[in-house]
C-alpha cells in the first residue's frame, strides 16, 4: 500500500494549528476527511514479483485506446490523453453530472456527481493545480476473487506531484470498493503518484471555499483596495469586519478580500462560516499562488 505522502504530515503555520488550519496554508489533509485503506483489502490483491507487468491500464487518446502495464505509467503522454469512459446524462439517473469551471485550467471539466464537483472546486482552490483528467484510464488488476476493473475519479496534475484520487461518500465504500482503492494506490506507488480516496469534507470547508470561489476570477482594482486590504493585515490576526472597514472603500473592499482568500494572499481561521467577526491573516509566504495542499 502506498506510503502517506508528506502532504498528509505537513502542519499549517499560526496559532493553534493543530487544532484550527488557516485557509491560506490549508492541505488536503485539512479539508477532506480521507478513506483508511484496510489491510484486509490490501490482503485480497494478487501481487506477484511482476505484477506491475501483469496490471493492466487503458487509456484514452481520440478515439483510441491504448494499453498501457502499470509499470510503464510513465511512459504515458498524460497531456493527450481523454475520458476513458464517456460521461453519460440521462433523466432517470440517481447521480448528478455535469461541467464546472476551473480558474486554474480556464476551462470546464465533468464531474459526475455533487462530490467530484466538490473536489475539483477544492482542488482550483489549492494554487497549484495544472490539469484535472477525469476518468483517467481504466485499471485491470488481479484479487483473490479473479480479474477486477477500476477507473479512478481523477488524476490531478499539479507544479509537484500528481495525485490520483477516487471520492466516495464514506456511507458508500463497500468491501469491493476498498479492494479497488488498494490496487489504485499500488499503481499510484509505482508511477510516482500521490493516491486519496476522498470520502467526506471537513465541518464549515465546503461553505468556505464556494464562498471564496465567488472572487477567484481577475478583478481589475483601481482604488488599490488588494493593497490596503494587505497593508492592513501587516498589524496581524484580526476580524474580517475591521479589516475591511479600514479601506477606502468597505463595500468593495469585501469583494477584493474574497479574492485575496481564493488566491491565499489572506487566510481565514477555519472555526465557523465566514463573518464579520472570522478571524483574517495575512498569509505568511506573501505570494499569490501560495498553495500548499500538493507540498
């Protein structure tokens, strides 16, 4: 099973970040609340000394498919590569697809369900995003139980190390889940891959960052409201209504504070929905892309 990457380990800076993260040094960690793989799914693949040349994947390119063995992921042109499986709508399905807009990437990509949508909204959040595959390839792979197949949710290409993901509501995971998530973690462990299962999110986060999401598009800012907002938060940790009160111009000077947090200039105390009284920084790294959720 693959190891826990350093993402997982990596603490926020402020006060009390044990406990409460700041939005603007959050990690994946922070937000989601990840699946345990077992060890009893673990146990049930077959992994001889060749597995990686028995496992299978298939991948996408036009109207193409290509077989790829595991152990020479990294010969695949991610880049080029499309859905391995097509996103289908129909009025009588239980799950909900669709197309949502990325920031980082300047364009839409499918989900197909409220979860996925969730995930890639927090995965633009993280700064650092580059490409998002949906239904990246399709997994063939061995179990006690003979051969299984298993397409993963996405491969979430970023400035560092790509991550495989899966989402799962937590209610959801049956025993052949798990065994799936196992094998998909083994193949991320050898092509050099991050691998999470995304069962849940954290209390107040999906709030947050839809919030935050409403000012993650370029704001033009004649009066200079960004760079009071940050001079403001030089004096440290304060509420968000005294911080915004002391621009020119407060009514605007809230929507340039929603952009700052998207782009994690300032940072929020992850303790509640965001108000008047939420507590705002100033990010510690001062930079505009300062996403630490791959790092």
């Amino acid at each position: 099973m693959a190891p826990q990457p350093a993402l997982l380990d990596h603490a926020p800076v402020g006060p009390s970040s044990a406990d409460v993260p700041w939005s603007d040094t959050s990690t994946l960690h922070d937000l989601a609340r990840m699946h345990a793989i077992s060890a009893d799914a673990v146990g049930q693949l077959v992994m001889p000394p060749d597995w990686s040349a028995r496992w299978t994947t298939a991948w996408r390119f036009g109207r193409t498919l290509v077989g790829c063995a595991v152990r020479d992921l990294g010969e695949v042109d991610l880049l080029s590569s499309v859905p391995v499986r097509r996103f289908s709508w129909r009025t009588d399905q239980w799950h909900r697809p669709g197309l949502g807009y990325l920031v980082s990437t300047e364009r839409h990509h499918g989900f197909e369900s409220f979860e996925e949508e969730l995930l890639l909204l927090a995965a633009d959040f993280s700064c650092s995003l580059v490409e998002a595959l949906a239904q990246p390839f399709r997994l063939r792979f061995r179990s006690v139980n003979g051969s299984v197949e298993h397409i993963p949710d996405y491969l979430l290409l970023t400035d560092g190390t790509p991550w495989l993901i899966d989402v799962r509501p937590s209610e959801r995971i049956e025993p052949e889940d798990d065994i799936k998530f196992a094998a998909a973690a083994e193949v991320a462990l050898v092509a050099g891959w991050n691998y999470a299962v995304v069962a849940g999110w954290r209390d107040h986060v999906v709030g947050l960052i839809d919030t935050f999401s409403a000012g993650r598009r370029r704001l033009t800012d004649p009066l200079q409201l960004q760079e009071q907002l940050l001079l403001a938060a030089e004096d440290g940790p304060q509420p968000f209504g005294t911080l915004v009160a002391r621009c020119s111009l407060e009514a605007v000077a809230r929507a340039h504070a929603m952009h700052l947090l998207w782009h994690r200039r300032l940072g929020l105390q992850i303790t509640g929905p965001l108000t008047d009284a939420s507590t705002i920084r100033r990010s510690p790294s001062r930079r505009s892309t300062s996403g630490s959720w791959w790092q």
